[in-house]
C-alpha cells in the first residue's frame, strides 16, 4: 500500500506541475519604445535582367540581412512586403517564403536572418530603372522598415537557340543574355558591332560551328562575360564556360574585345577546311578564366595585342600540333587568383589517337615575336615534342621566364621581371623601368603600329601587348 500511495503521490504531483506550466505564459516585451536593430538600412542589388519569357528567370543573387531583438525578454513582430504579393522582391523568412508573416517571435537578444532576392518584369526599355520595395515591420504599434533597391535592365534574351543566316547584333544600350547556350550554325555569321555586351549564364557555351565576327573598338570593345552582376562577382571565375570555336567553323574575326570570367576563354578546335588561320584575334583582353585563356587544337591562330591572364592553368595552349602566330602578347599568371602550380604557357606536338587505332601525327609550328610570358612559378612554359610530327617554336624579342634550354638569339630576355604595374588589379601595363621597354621587334613586317589600348607604338615598340607612355 505504502509503494501504491507514493506513486499515485508522485503522479499528482507530476500533474499538477505540468498543469501549471501549461498555463504560465510567455512574457513578451510590449512596450512602445521596444523597437527592432537591423544589420542594414537598404539592401542594394546591382544590375538585374528582366524576367526571360515572363518567367521567374532570371533572378537576382541572393542577399539577405539580420534583425535583432536587443531586449531582455521575447518580442513579436509581422513583416510583410511593402508592395505585397505585388513585389518583385521576394523574402524568406525561417525557411519560409512568404510576402507576409504575423506575430513572429524574437527571442531575448536574439537575431533572425531574413533573405532577399529580386526578379524585374521586361520594361521594353533600353536604359536600366529603379525598383523599390521595403520589409515592413510592425512592433508594438512602431513601423521600421529596411528598404530594398534594385536596378532593373531589359536584355534580348537567347536560350538554348540555333542562329541561322546573317545576324547582327548592334545594340550598345541594351545587352545580349545567353541562358544554356547558343550555337551558330554551319555556314551561319554571327556579326557583333561595337559597344554590345553579351551576358551568359552558368555554364553557357557560345559554340561556332559557322563564323563569328566580332568588330569592337578602342572606346567601345564586345564584352563577353558572366550574367552575374554584383560587385563580388566583378573578378570571378566559372561564370559561364566560354567560346569554342567547332571544327567545322572558319573565317573567325575578334577584334577589341574582353572575355572573361568564365572556364575556358577561346577554345579553337581544329584546322579550318581550306587552310589558313581559323581565328584572328587582336587587341583582345582574356581574364579570369578557371581552367584556361586561349587554347588550340590542331588549330591555326594568328594572335596580335592579346593579353590572356589570371588562369587556373593556361593563359596559352597550342596542343595537338598547330600553327600559332603570337605577336606582342602578354601572358601572364599568378597564384594569388587561383591555386596556380604548374607552367601556363603549353606548346606540344602529340599524336592524335582516335580511340580505334588510329593515330595521327601532328606538326607544331609556332612564331613568338614580342610577346611576354610570365607569372608567379619558377616555370611558366613547357613543352611536349614527344609526338612523330615535327616540333618547331620560334621566339624572336620576347621576355620569358623559363629554364628550359634552348639556343636562345640575344634579343630574348630570360627571367627577368616586366615589372607590371599591378597585377593584382589587372593592370598589365609596364611600369617605367621594366625591361620589357624599346625592346620589340622593331622590323616587323607588317609592322604592329599600335598596342592593345589602340595607343600608337613607336620606332622601339615595347615587348608584350601594351606600350608605354611616359
């Protein structure tokens, strides 16, 4: 009996604890001067495309910012969007995505992250506008509010498209937005004035299996680069894949251009039928790429004024044989962007294997003239002649940083520093000292009357693609 009594004593005790707990109630901070802190007073996106096709696509990146209950005991608060189910911001709250939330608890010094992104509907403008919303909360009868801002932009939008016949793209003030990819088509041209910038997607490819022309200018280039706009992505890599031009495609012309911040810059397949070079490239800028800048197989390239830096492995590669024309280059990598261990600059003749026996010999002919090649290894060139077909690379007034022997003329400068302005910032103009200075070829034929700013070279040219001006 004793046993049973302290365990029916036990029970009701029990009962009647959680009873009471049950009914104690939260104690919430309701005092009017209970307000709210925030990290940030606006959240500003930079530059974002207008909806593809009416859909959710594309959208912002995704920012986000903390509120914080600075009091000593739980707060309750409802947010909602300004503009409602209307807004083109959208919120995440707690996991949730909602345009409106009521009585959200914050606990005792406690914070809570809210996330933001922003989709802008075609406005058939070309020039970018501004959009507004704010997160609005209502705490103890006080309204705060964060505000958020975007700039919105219509683009011409391509995903996924086959380009036939003649096109043109010409238009400076509102950009091209490539989403997948697009390929031009075999005997297609695909002609890009000045002044046009193209956006493309992760992982996009622009495949030329025709002919792409692309006639910038010195004040105004074709810009090639991610649809990721913020300024954090200003240097970054992977954005989009790149250029590749098909073996089928010929007649390639790209002339002040910028490409950068993808995986490969210019990838160049194959000699064109017909002979002569598949891509001419001048005054051209490759930057920022993951893997590499300019690369050929089997290709012919005729390079002038082309500076290729900041890979994840070749800012150069002329594999599998090939004829490459690099004049007043610069090619230049440093660890400091990526994980960069091996030499940058590749030159090889290796046999071709089809996988079902047959090989084929491959000739290297290679001619650089003026051209820098530098970086942060000991080693920034290497070469595989191992292959049966021939192996010949010329260098004529260049700088190199290498200690592969070779029998090299006396117009080239070993591993001595061009002394680059700044690096770090992209800067690869030569700075006043830099031996690179007057040491050109000057008897080009024909002569290189210009670097790659467009800026006039003189009776010494400078070696690389840049001539300075004192």
């Amino acid at each position: 009996m004793k046993k049973v009594s302290l365990f029916l004593g036990l029970t009701a005790f029990i009962l009647v604890f959680f009873s009471a707990s049950s009914c104690r109630k939260e104690k919430f901070d309701t005092d009017p001067s209970a307000t709210l802190n925030f990290s940030t007073d606006t959240v500003l996106f930079d530059t974002v495309f207008t909806k593809l096709g009416g859909g959710p696509n594309p959208r912002s990146v995704n920012k986000q910012f903390t509120v914080r209950n600075p009091h000593n005991k739980s707060i309750k608060t409802s947010i909602h969007l300004g503009m409602g189910n209307a807004s083109p911001f959208r919120i995440n709250v707690d996991g949730l995505a909602v345009s409106e939330i009521k009585d959200y608890e914050i606990r005792a010094n406690d914070s809570m992250y809210i996330f933001v992104e922003v989709s802008v509907d075609p406005n058939n403008q070309s020039n970018p506008l501004i959009i507004q919303d704010s997160v609005v909360f209502e705490t103890n009868g006080n309204i705060q509010d964060v505000k958020l801002v975007a700039w919105g932009q219509d683009a011409y939008y391509l995903k996924d498209s086959v380009l036939n016949g003649n096109i043109v793209w010409s238009d400076k003030t509102k950009p091209y937005v490539i989403y997948n990819s697009i390929l031009i088509n075999s005997g297609a041209t695909l002609t890009i004035e000045q002044g046009v910038h193209v956006y493309n997607s992760v992982a996009s490819h622009i495949y030329v299996n025709g002919s792409l022309q692309v006639n910038g200018s010195k004040d105004f280039p074709v810009i090639f680069e991610g649809a990721r706009l913020g300024q954090e992505y200003t240097n970054t890599a992977s954005q989009w894949y790149g250029i590749r031009l098909l073996p089928g495609s010929k007649n390639n012309v790209i002339h002040f251009a910028e490409i950068k911040n993808g995986i490969v810059g210019l990838e160049v397949d194959s000699l064109q039928t017909g002979g002569g070079y598949k891509l001419n490239i001048s005054n051209t800028k490759i930057l920022n790429m993951s893997a590499g800048g300019l690369i050929g197989y089997t290709a012919w390239i005729n390079a002038v004024n082309v500076l290729s830096a900041n890979c994840g492995q070749y800012t150069f590669l002329g594999e599998l044989g090939g004829k490459y024309n690099l004049t007043h280059c610069t090619f230049a990598n440093y660890s400091n962007v990526f994980l960069h261990s091996k030499p940058s600059f590749g030159l090889s003749n290796a046999n071709y294997d089809d996988g079902n026996g047959t090989v084929l010999a491959n000739d290297l002919e290679a001619t650089i003239n003026s051209t820098i090649i530098w970086g942060s290894l000991k080693e920034e060139m290497v070469f595989f002649n191992g292959g049966n077909g021939k192996f010949e690379p010329t260098f004529f007034h260049s700088l190199l940083k290498t200690e592969i022997q070779a029998n090299w003329t006396p117009d080239i400068k070993l591993n001595e520093d061009p002394k680059f302005i700044d690096y770090r910032e992209l800067n690869f103009q030569l700075d006043t000292l830099s031996p690179a200075k007057d040491a050109g070829d000057a008897g080009l034929i024909p002569p290189v009357t210009d670097d790659l700013n467009g800026d006039p070279r003189d009776s010494k040219p400078d070696i690389g693609a840049f001539e300075r001006k004192d």
